[in-house]
C-alpha cells in the first residue's frame, strides 16, 4: 500500500515537472513578436531621400447617367490576335465609347416624346389659325370680348405645351446619347469594374481613367524644408525599376501639414512621354537637405503612437529586460521635426536607447514581447 502511495506521488510530481516545463513555451509562443530600433543622433550633413508615390496627372472615374444592362464593352485584339474587352492597361482616345447600355427603352421614349411633340405643334397650329379667325371677326364686331380671350388663352396654351414637348423631347435624347459611355481625355485604363450583362444603375462607376502623359511624384517634407522649396523648382527623380532619372518642376505645395505625419504635401509634374512612368510606383528624390546646428535624437516615425493624452499627445514603447524577458515601457515623448523617414524627440527618450519601430500598434505598456529582425 504504501508502495503504490510513492508511486502516485511521484506521477503527481512527475505531472506537475512536465507541465511547468511546457509552460514557459506555451508563453513564448503567445509573445507579441515586433521589431526594435535605436534612437540615433541626427546631424543632417548629407541630402535626405524622400520617397514619393507616382500618381497620374489627372484622373476621373466614368459613371452611367442612364441605367441598364451593358450591352457592349469596347473590344481589343489581345495577345494571341484574339479579340477581348478593354482591360486595365489599354489606352483610350477621347470621345471613344467604352461601354453601351441597353438602348431599346430610351429609344421607345425618344419616339413617345418625339410624337407628343408632333401632336403640340398640331394644336399649336390649329389654336393659332383660330386665333386668327378671331382676331379677324372681333375687328369687326363679329365676336365677342369672351369668344376673343378664349381664343388667345388658347393660343397661348398650345404654345407652352410644345415648348414643354420639346423639352421633354431634348432630355429623352440626351439620356439615350448618355447610354454611351464615352471616354472624356486621352488617358489609359486604370480600372474596369463593369462587364457585359451586368445592370449598371445610374451613378455606377465603369472604368477609371488616368492622363499618363504627364504624371506627378507626390511626397512629404518637414517645415524646415519649405523655405528652399518653391513652384516651379526643378527637381529630379529616381525609380529603382528605371535605370534613367527623370526631371520635372514642384507644381504645388500644400499650405497644410498633415496632422500624422506632420509633414506637407509636394507635388512634382514630370513630362512622361514615352509612358515609362507608372500610376503607383514609387520613386526617390533629393532635396539636399542642409545641416542641423546641432544633432537631433531621431526614431522612426513607425515607433510613434498616440500617448492617450489628447489628440497632440504621442508616445514610443521602449524595449527593456526585465530578467531574461523583452518587456515595453510607454514612454511620452515630444517630438520636432521630421527628416525623411522619421522624426525628431525632443524629450522622453536619449540616443542608444531601444524603441519598438514595427508592431508598436499591437503592444501595451509593460507587456512581454519576442524580439524579430
């Protein structure tokens, strides 16, 4: 008896071994895994590269005035010489018609209005040929002042009711020209969203167009940069797949930071003959940025994340060991001014310090993490 007493208890013991062994794992592998990056001194001597986003020149959405089933999409030999509807990709000349509704009922309607109108302009005809009459027999005191009125009252009823016809008429037709999807500007399909058969009700967005002749690198600078920037500057850029630079000139400068990043929005137009440039690639630039007077702690602007104490308070979660274990500490900072990719502290962290610069945004203050490249 006591012999098999030992036995459960060693088990017992056993179990509990086993289990307190697994449970370490079982937490390291619920760790929120994230990224860390050292806040650096920042001293500005060399030109900073900003990454800018390629975006057409101009750009319009194609929606149906008149609803209907899509009858045709505009067709194109393909690769193989066989024919296919225009796709993404495909350019297009202005006024080519891309897509067509249904037209039988808008037609009905054209020659319904067309007949009223026909119809006004009989009675219009037949009242202005008694008026007439009227106007013949009341100058000879044939008709009286009542019969001559009603006459003219009618006349004049006749004659709005043709210039309402034709009204009617005039908008029956223009909704049947509107069953024609027509392409506004020379530009290249950026989008379909409609294919044949498919009910296009009014407002529906068919294709997205963009003017690619002509395209613009779009990116942000911190304030300090504002005062060497103006419109018309010339300024270069640099795609990674094109091995060429491209020039062009500043277009705009918006007047107004982005409350985020705390940067303003540049545009740079570049001529884009050859179409080498495409909507959503992204390029670099240089703006030769001067040096600060005196370094700057920096963090990238990934690290930054609302401290929770207003709308202007932000924080970084900084990585510290709390015996073998990565744990985070929100930490209020200030911050100044950004360069490029990330932003200036000016208070709440020192240089050599750890931050968390991916996964900020899923981590809370005092919470285990697993360090990642």
């Amino acid at each position: 008896m006591r012999i098999e007493k030992a036995t459960a208890g060693l088990l017992l013991l056993a179990c509990l071994v086993f289990s307190g062994c697994g449970a370490p794992k079982n937490r390291a592998a619920s760790l929120t895994p994230v990224s860390v990056a050292t806040v650096t001194a920042y001293s500005g001597p060399e030109g900073i590269r900003y990454s800018a986003s390629i975006v057409p020149y101009s750009q319009v959405s194609l929606v149906f005035k008149s609803a209907g089933y899509i009858t045709e999409i505009l067709m194109r030999p393909g690769v193989d010489g066989r024919m296919r509807v225009l796709q993404q990709g495909d350019y297009v000349k202005k006024g080519t018609v891309v897509a067509t509704v249904r037209k039988v009922d808008y037609v009905h309607a054209v020659q319904q209005y067309a007949g009223q109108l026909d119809q006004a302009r009989a009675a219009a005809t037949k009242a202005q040929q008694d008026f007439q009459r009227a106007q013949a027999l009341y100058s000879a005191n044939a008709l009286t002042q009542p019969d001559y009125d009603a006459a003219k009252a009618q006349q004049d009823s006749t004659r709005g009711t043709v210039k309402t016809a034709q009204a009617a008429l005039s908008e029956a037709r223009q909704t049947l020209a509107d069953c024609d999807l027509r392409a506004p500007i020379d530009s290249w399909v950026l989008n379909r969203n409609v294919e044949v058969g498919d009910f296009a009700a009014t407002g529906t967005v068919g294709f997205t167009l963009g003017e690619t002749r002509l395209v613009k690198a779009v990116f942000g600078v911190p304030d300090v940069l504002l005062s060497t920037l103006r419109i018309g500057q010339e300024q270069g850029v640099v795609t990674e797949s094109l091995a060429q630079e491209f020039h062009g000139r500043i277009t705009a400068i918006s007047p107004i930071a982005d409350q985020k990043s705390r940067t303003f929005e540049v545009e740079v137009t570049i001529p884009n003959p050859k179409g080498l440039l495409k909507a959503g690639m992204v390029a670099t630039l240089d703006l030769g940025q001067p040096a600060l007077v005196s370094p700057v702690a920096v963090v990238p602007l990934s690290a930054v994340v609302p401290s929770g104490a207003g709308p202007k308070g932000f924080a970084v979660f900084l990585v510290m060991k709390d015996g073998a274990q990565d744990v985070v500490k929100l930490q209020p900072v200030e911050l100044g001014n950004t360069y490029g990719n990330q932003v200036a502290v000016v208070k709440g962290v020192t240089e050599g310090d750890h931050v968390v610069s991916m996964g900020a945004t899923l981590v809370k203050d005092g919470q285990a993490v697993q360090i990642i490249p």
